[in-house]
C-alpha cells in the first residue's frame, strides 16, 4: 500500500505471517509482537517507545529521528522474516498451505487494489438524510415522552431503566447490571417488546440515533480529500 502511493507495485512472491498464523492457529491473536514471543521467545520494541502511547499526544512517525526508526525496522523485518521460517513448514502440517498459496497470497494484491480505489461517498445525499434522520427521531422521542407519560433522557439507559421498570413497571423481576441499575440493552428490550408499545418504540429511537450517529453524520468525515473517497482497510 504505501509503495502503490509512489507509483510502484511488488511484483516478488509474497508470503504473509498475519494470514499464514490465521490459518495454522485461527483462535489465536495474529499481530506481529505476539506471533515473536509465542514462536521465538522474543520481545520485539514497542512502537510506544518511539512514538509514545496512542490517544491525541501520539507523534508521527515522521518525527522520530531516523536512527532510531533504523534500529525499529531493522527488528521488524528480521522478526518477520525468522517468522515466515517457522509457519512455512506449519503450513504443510496443518495442510494449508495450498489454501494459503492458491487463495489467500492471490486475494492480497486484489484487497490492496480494492483499498487504494477506495469507495466514493455521495456526500450531498448523506446530508439530506441526515436531516430526515433528525426528524424522525425527534418524532420517535416525542412519541416514547407521550407513552411514558413523563420527560426523560431516551439516550440515557438509567432513565430508560427508571421509566420501564418503575414507572411502568412492564416486567416483574427486571433484570440489572453489576452497578446495580436496570439492564436495557437490545437483548433485554427484544425480549419485552409484546409487554409495552414504548419498548419497540426505544429500539426504533436507537437504531435510528445509531445510523445518524456512526454511518450518516461520520462517514463524510472519513473522505479522503485527495481522492474524495472513503479508503477502508480490508
């Protein structure tokens, strides 16, 4: 991915340790510094210590002196390298390789192709729904406040908890959480939507909050302003 930005394509054989590890141990975590100190007993340098730990005073790569990113690499290629030595004959006894040779390494250059088109997002339309989104969830609220007969927080699980289970009073043992306030999660409303109009009514409102909220109001956020296109990772 990084070498197609520059206009250059591997065109080598490729074997890949994260999809040779999935295929020999499926249950197991695939990320590099794990595979090196399960298989070689080795502790490779945290990325952490170059660019510190992640959250918004995170550096860039590109600040770290260069010496210090050569010693970084380095190890990484090494430890990939002594890594791709130990699954390459795994493959053979867990008989996957032909799995791995024939489907997997083929389907690499194709996701990177897949990645570096990206998907173009009609941001214009997206806008347009949101809106629609807004009125219908105010329409939803308005109707949940009037079956429940008393103002409260929709987005808060305590207050739905409080109005359920207290005020109407729909189920006779509700079950709580481990601080001790009423369970309203999906599994738990799904199960009581025959016994109360407003329970259905909740799980409409957070559906339609959730789409605003994670796909519609976000995803235009995410476009690439190069490309004017959302490039994912597959």
């Amino acid at each position: 991915m990084v070498l197609k930005e520059y206009g250059d394509e591997l065109k080598g054989h490729l074997f890949d340790t994260m999809i040779a590890h999935f295929l020999i141990q499926p249950d197991m975590r695939h990320n590099m510094n794990v595979l090196a100190e399960t298989y070689l007993n080795y502790s490779p340098v945290s990325i952490e210590t170059l660019i510190g730990k992640k959250g918004k005073d995170q550096l860039s790569m590109r600040s770290v002196e260069i010496e210090q990113i050569k010693e970084y690499a380095a190890e990484d290629a090494d430890i990939t390298l002594q890594l791709k030595n130990v699954f390459e004959p795994m493959l053979n006894d867990t008989h996957t390789k032909k799995l791995f040779e024939e489907i997997e390494i083929p389907l690499i250059p194709v996701l990177a192709d897949m990645e570096a088109e990206g998907i173009m997002l009609d941001k214009a339309a997206l806008k347009e729904l949101s809106l629609t989104l807004e009125k219908d969830i105010t329409h939803v609220e308005a109707e949940i406040q009037k079956l429940a007969g008393t103002p409260f927080n929709v987005s808060s699980p305590k207050q739905v908890g409080d109005v359920l289970f207290e005020v109407l009073q729909i189920a006779e043992k509700p079950k709580k959480t481990k601080t001790g306030q009423y369970a309203t999660g999906e599994e738990v409303l799904v199960k009581l939507v025959g016994k109360h109009e407003i329970v259905g009514k909740i799980l409409d409102y957070r559906e339609l909050v959730k789409l605003k909220n994670t796909y519609v109001d976000t995803l235009p956020l995410l476009v690439n302003p190069t490309t004017h296109r959302i490039h994912t990772s597959f």
